[in-house]
C-alpha cells in the first residue's frame, strides 16, 4: 500500500491533475465525505486528509510514505527524513513582511527600535530579520494574522501574500518579498527504500506532467 498525505482546500484541488497524470483518481470528495482515508481506483494507492502543517510530520515518521506541502511549512518543519524530488510548482504564493496603511517600516527598521512582529513563520522572520540585522520580538500566531497590526498586536506581519486581496481589505500593505513559495513532494526516505518501484512510478508521472525529465 502506498499512503499520500493531502491537505484539503488548495493542495488537494491542484494535486488532482498531477495524480490524474500518474492514473490515479480520488473516489470521494473532500469537501462532501467525512472519511480522513480516501480510496483510489487504484487498490494499492490510498490517500489521507491532515491539516496543511501536518503533512511533513505524517511522511517524517512514516504515516504516509509521500505528501504535498508548501515550502513554506516544509521550511517551518525542517526536512529531517524527508527526501524533496519536485516542486510541484502549486499552490503557489509568496512570503512577505506587512503593515498597516501610513506605518512608516522604512523609518522603523531605520531607527534600530525593535519590530514587533507577528507571524505563523517563526523560522521563516527570524532568518530574514537576522540577515537583514534588524531586531524583532516574533509573536507566534496560528491564524488571522493580517489582525494583529490592526489591533496594536504587532508592528508588522510576515504571512502569505497570493492576489494581495486580503491585505488591501485590511488596510495593510506588502513592504518587502521575503520567498516565493510552491508546493513539494515530499517522500519519506525509508519508504523509498522499502517501496522503492511504485513511489518512483508517482514521482517518474508527476516530473511528467511538470514537463521534468
Ligand atoms: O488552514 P490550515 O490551518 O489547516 O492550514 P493552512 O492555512 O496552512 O492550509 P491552506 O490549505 O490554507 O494552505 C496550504 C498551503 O497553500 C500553504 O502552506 C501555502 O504553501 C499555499 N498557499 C498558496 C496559500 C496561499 N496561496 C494563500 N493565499 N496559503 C494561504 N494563503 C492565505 C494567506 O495566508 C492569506 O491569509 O490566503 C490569504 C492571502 O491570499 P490573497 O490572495 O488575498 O493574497
Ligand atoms: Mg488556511
């Protein structure tokens, strides 16, 4: 059996022409089922529902032999265990530092005062921050970040940036491109071994499709 680790929403909408390309189709909806384990039409393939930042702790440890994750989480997670064939080049957005409409950052980063930061990309800020040697207070958050200058939380935000949509409703602006992000194969390192014929054949399908050698 070989077990696929997706996250619901985005990944799994842009994985299904990949696996379709492999000749592997999802029997159920994620959206309508409330199955975790999704049968495919192929009896040796299966694939499981975790949350986004589950993915590369489900495939380290072997609950799934590969997954679909963002470079963000996979960079957040560290690739211990992990073997990285593709980019997959979906789900894609980029990282970015924010702050509210008038805030001057130029000044602020400028001035040396420490920058109250909020962010899920701890590891992420504190790298870009450091390179830059600006000092930060990171403020971990799970969600909403784009709030947390709104609310005199934090100065900035450092979160994902796609159409900038969600950022021009909040009044927030994008001050600097921290990385492109796309989402990766993830595969775990021993299962390759043990698997080693039909993990290939998905990997060989999606380079296909990705028009990769
Ligand atoms: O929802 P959950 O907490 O389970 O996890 P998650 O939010 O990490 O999952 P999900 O499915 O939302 O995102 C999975 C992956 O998709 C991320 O890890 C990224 O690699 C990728 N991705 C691509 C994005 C976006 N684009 C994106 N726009 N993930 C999130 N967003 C959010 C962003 O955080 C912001 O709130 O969308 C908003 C910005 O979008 P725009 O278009 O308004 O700029
Ligand atoms: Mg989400």
């Amino acid at each position: 059996m070989i077990t696929l680790a997706l996250s619901k929403g985005r990944i799994f909408d842009e994985t299904l022409p990949l696996l379709k390309a492999a000749g592997i189709e999802v029997l159920d909806d994620p959206e309508k089922t409330r199955k975790l384990i999704l049968a495919t039409n192929q009896p040796e393939v299966r694939v499981v529902l975790v949350r986004a930042t589950d993915v590369p702790t489900y495939v380290q440890y072997g609950g799934a032999d590969l997954g679909i994750t963002g470079l963000d989480t996979l960079i957040e997670h560290g690739n211990e265990g992990l073997y990285l064939p593709l980019d997959l080049q979906i789900a894609k957005c980029r990282v970015s530092v924010a702050v509210r409409e008038g805030f001057d950052y130029a000044a602020a980063v400028r001035q040396g005062a420490r920058l109250r930061v909020a962010t899920k990309y701890v590891a992420i800020a504190r790298e870009f921050f450091a390179a830059k040697g600006v000092h930060v207070d990171l403020i971990k958050l799970y969600g909403s970040m784009e709030l947390a200058p709104l609310t005199g939380l934090a100065d900035a935000i450092v979160d994902l940036v796609s159409t900038g949509n969600t950022l021009k409703a909040n009044h927030l602006v994008e001050v600097e491109r921290i990385m492109d992000i796309s989402s990766r194969l993830v595969v775990n390192q021993a299962a390759l071994k043990l698997k080693r014929e039909p993990i290939r054949r998905i990997i060989d399908a999606f380079g296909q499709a990705l028009g990769q050698p």
